[in-house]
C-alpha cells in the first residue's frame, strides 16, 4: 500500500533579522505572517514578500509565541521572565500580563476564547478577550522525581481538554472546565519537544535520550520511537513539527533537519544546515497553492543566527510505502 505523497524541499531564502538564538517559529493561522523570537527580540515577517513587517525589542529572551487564530494581527508572545507581551501588529498596540514563573509554552483555543499558557509545572488559562485568569491547573500530587517543567501545552480538536506534555511525568490531558485530569500517559524517557497532529491523534516528542516518541492519544499508549543520533555535548530540547498527518520535520545540534514518518526508521529527507544547532522550526501547508512551506531557525551563532525558508518543489514527492 503506498501512503500519500511526502513534499520535498529546497531552500528558498535565508532571512538575517536576528543577532541571537532563534528560539521559536511560528506561522499565522492563515500563512501571511511568520513570528520568531530570539533571546531579545521578536520578528514578523510578510510572507508574501519574506520582508521584516515589525521588529519589537523584549526584556527577556522569548520562549513562545502564539497567533490568535481568529486575528492574524494578534500575537501573544511568552518570555523567560513570566512576561506576556500581547501585540497588534497592525497599530502597534500592546498589552502586558505576567505569572510567576518561567513561560514556557502557549497555546490558544481554536475558537479563539482561552489561552492556555505553560509555566513553572502548571498551566494557567486566560480570557483572550480580557486577559483575565480563568483557572490555574497544577499537576497531579503523586508527581514522581524532580520538580517538574511543563514543556508544551495544546488544545485538543475536542476544545474542552487540553494535553500537557512534562518533562519528568508524561504526558496529560486535563478538562478545561472543570481542571480535573483525564487522562495521562507515562513516557520512556525525558520529554523535550513535542507537536500534535492537525487531528490531535498523534503526538511526537523528542526524548532527550536517542529517537522521537510517537504517542496514539486516542489509544493513549506508545507506538512507535524513531531512533534519532542525539549530541551528548549538545543535549537540548529539539523541535519538532508536523508537516502532514503522520509526517515531522525535527531539528539537530548536528547541522541538519530531518523528516521522517511515523513506524519509519528510514529518513525521508535532510536539509542541510551545516553544522548549526536547529532550535526552532515552523510548518505551513498552503492549500491554495498546493505548497508547503518550512522554517527553520539556527541557534549559537550569534548574529549569523538565521532563519531559513524551504518551499516544496513542485510536482516532486516522495512516495513511501507503509
């Protein structure tokens, strides 16, 4: 049986906006912009053109940021300080909130009414029209180990239950009414990054010790890890991003992004980065134009820190079977 068709990428263009680490990517729900964040700035780029639309100074390093998925003008973005700087674009207006604690990770609602946000271990969600706090969700009290980090937080295709992925103790579902645990997954190893499947389904985490966890939330168990060459010098969180139903895109410490598909060991394509550290990458899939576009952003360079756009060839696909 052969699976659907696997984009195959070319650089396009390289984009020097940034002096720093390029910590976060991310598109607009509708593709025209693209937000990334570095130790001391954030940059909006149109993508139309690939031209800096705003670049706002921040007074901490950004961990996260978030596009309101009803406003593309809107953009949260979470920093190391606890800071929550809201910005529309479009007039330059900003709102600040703060929590107590290292941000870590943000997520809003589909329909654009919570914000979710990642801090310390405990998620907090807030009224996106009015900022104010809803609920506070702390992690269950038999937590084993370590004092835990929350290292993602998203909303699930069901919009009343939200997944947290932890750092020591696996990954949770939570209802979002009521704060109770509804689930909860142990996993084999550290969580480091992760991303959730368009249809919530599947849930890809790299694990800090050698592959990427594929995690069936539906069925709530493992199903499959893809061993992946993690740098012992070099061990830090590495993200990850779907790029179709069953398909990622993961950085390194090693120079390279690679894509592979799930219950696939073999990789499916790397994109050459020479020998820089990728800490920060994004995916949009262009219906209209039947193209898919990734990001990837470099890290420990300093101001050589760039962000790199890969367009899918046209007409060229890989074809794997399953």
């Amino acid at each position: 049986m052969t699976s659907p068709s696997i984009p195959v990428f070319q650089q396009a263009k390289s984009l020097k906006s940034h002096t720093d680490n390029i910590n976060v990517i991310t598109f607009s729900d509708d593709g025209k912009y693209l937000a990334s964040g570095d130790d001391g700035y954030i940059c909006i780029f149109n993508t139309q053109s690939w031209e800096l639309f705003r670049k706002y100074r921040t007074a901490s390093p950004v961990h996260v940021i978030a596009w309101h998925p009803k406003d593309s003008k809107i953009i949260t973005a979470g920093l190391k300080n606890g800071v929550l700087n809201t910005i529309q674009i479009k007039n330059n207006v900003k709102w600040e909130h703060s929590v107590h604690g290292v941000i870590h990770c943000a997520s809003f609602q589909p329909a654009g009414k919570l914000l979710a946000i990642g801090f310390n271990n405990q998620v907090l969600l807030s009224n996106a029209a009015t900022w104010s706090d809803e609920k506070y969700i702390t992690p269950p009290s038999d937590f084993q180990g370590q004092e835990d980090i929350i290292c993602s937080v998203y909303f699930h295709s069901k919009e009343n239950i939200i997944i947290a992925t932890y750092l020591y103790n696996g990954i949770i579902a939570y209802d979002t009414e009521l704060g109770n645990q509804w689930w909860h997954i142990k996993t084999q190893g550290l969580c480091g990054d992760s991303a959730l499947s368009a249809t919530s389904r599947l849930l890809a985490t790299t694990n800090l010790v050698g592959g990427i966890d594929w995690y069936d939330t539906s069925n709530r168990r493992i199903t499959y890890t893809t061993p992946y060459t993690i740098s012992a010098e070099a061990n830090v969180p590495l993200p990850v991003a779907f790029i179709g139903t069953n398909i990622i895109a993961v950085g390194s410490a090693a120079g390279k992004v690679t894509i592979f598909k799930s219950s696939n060991s073999q990789a499916l394509q790397n994109l050459d980065h020479h020998d820089d550290m990728v800490q920060a990458l994004a995916h949009f899939h262009n219906t209209q134009k039947k193209t898919h576009i990734l990001v990837t952003g470099t890290s420990e360079q300093y101001e050589e820190c760039a962000l790199t756009v890969w367009i899918s060839v046209t007409n060229s696909t890989l074809q794997v079977r399953s």
